[in-house]
C-alpha cells in the first residue's frame, strides 16, 4: 500500500515545473509527495511551498523544500494532498489527520487541486470515513446539537465522538480546535450537508470538500489511474 501512494505522489509530480508555488499536503501520501519532491529540489528544481500542518513543515524542511506562507504569497500553482475518499464527482472527505482546516485553505488559494490516494480511496458515495468537524471547545453542547440537527436536516445520522489522540487525551488541530468525528456511512447529497454545517456556530471548518479537487490520481494493482473533474455545463 505504500508503495501504491508512492507511485501516485510520483506521477503528481510530474506535474510540477520550475518556479511554481506549491501546496504540500498533510498525511502519508503527501508525505511521499514531499520527500520525492526533495530530491527533485536538490537536483536542481525551483520551487517553494506552503505546508498545511506543522508536520508537513517540518517534512520539507527535512528535505530542503522551501517554504513561505500565504501571508507572503498571493496564490498557489499546485497543491498536492491526500484523501480520506473520494467519489466520481471529486467530492472529498478529509481531516483523518486533524488538518482539514489549514487544508481547505490552502487548496481553495490554488489555480489547482491534485488528489493523490491508492484506489482503496475511492468510492461510490462519501460516507464510509467517518467525516470529521472542527469545533471550537466553547459551548461544544450546542455545537453538538446543531450539528445533529444539520445531519437530520439532510438526511444523515450517526454517532459523532470527540476525536481523541494517541495518548488518550482529546486531540487538539493546529489552530487549538478539537474535531468531532461522524459516522454516517453513507452522504448523499454533500454539497447540501457541507452547506448546512458551514452555517454553525462553533463549526470552524469540516471535512467535506466540495469543488475543489481538480483531479485525482489513483494507483492500484494495474496502474496509475487519472480522473479530471466534469466541468459543470457552459463552462
């Protein structure tokens, strides 16, 4: 399976040229992304990122990736991540390693969006993964509620939990948010429901990204698979 994101971390690559501007991706297949895009970058390659954790920070400065910020720069070329799903519409869920919300920023700042997954990724509609929703801590009861109410709303439910870390304790994103995680198995309209919970109080971010990945690349036992987004009719 590793080596599966190696090779589709690889073929987005191919992709990069000299003097863009790159969003680096958060989780074990944008780290692939980043460490091939290292040897890229000492044998020659000009290029300059901006991470989406402070794992990923510390990544491409492992590998000698320059790095700046979105306060420095205006857009970016490229942003390579990963995906906890994928449908064939390119809909998303993210956030399986707590950085959804520095994630959607940086993609929604880029001329493009490659997702880059093994094939086990995708699926035929959203909801499998549990779908995470960053909160902030204060007045999580009524968060909570909302939240439940949105799902019902839109024809979801399930269990939702407060994600805790390796330690046991709750987890705590970049920003100092906690995430709620939501088993709903199965997300039929997920436009609908990420405009609903992008509506709450307390919701600062979730993990459903809609319209932004511009394509996926796939690898499987036959190959590297490349799915572009339908663009909507009169465009």
């Amino acid at each position: 399976m590793d080596q599966l994101k190696r090779q589709a971390a690889a073929r987005a690559l191919a992709d990069v040229r000299d003097g863009m501007q790159l969003g680096l991706g958060t989780g074990s297949t944008a780290k692939h992304f980043v460490e091939l895009l290292g040897e890229r970058v000492r044998a020659g390659l000009k290029v300059i990122g901006v991470p989406t954790s402070e794992a990923t920070r510390l990544d491409a400065l492992r590998c000698g990736v320059p790095l700046t910020t979105l306060d420095e720069i205006d857009h970016l070329d490229i942003t390579v991540d990963g995906a906890d799903e994928i449908d064939p519409e390119l809909n998303l869920i993210k956030g399986g390693g707590g950085a959804l919300l520095r994630e959607k920023i940086v993609a929604a700042a880029s001329d493009r969006m490659i997702v880059i997954a093994d094939d086990t990724k995708w699926v035929p509609t959203l909801g499998r993964f549990p779908l995470p929703v960053e909160v902030i801590p204060f007045g999580l009861g009524a968060t909570r509620r909302a939240i439940e109410k949105a799902f019902a709303q839109c024809g979801v439910s399930g269990q939702m939990a407060v994600r805790k870390g390796t330690d046991g304790h709750v987890f705590v994103t970049d920003g100092g948010h906690w995430i709620a995680d939501a088993q709903l198995e199965k997300i039929e309209d997920p436009a609908r429901l990420a405009t609903a919970l992008s509506a709450i109080p307390g919701v600062v971010e979730h993990g459903l990204f809609i319209g932004l990945a511009s394509s996926a690349v796939l690898a499987g036992g036959e190959g590297i698979r490349v799915i572009e987004r339908r663009k909507p009719k009169g465009d």
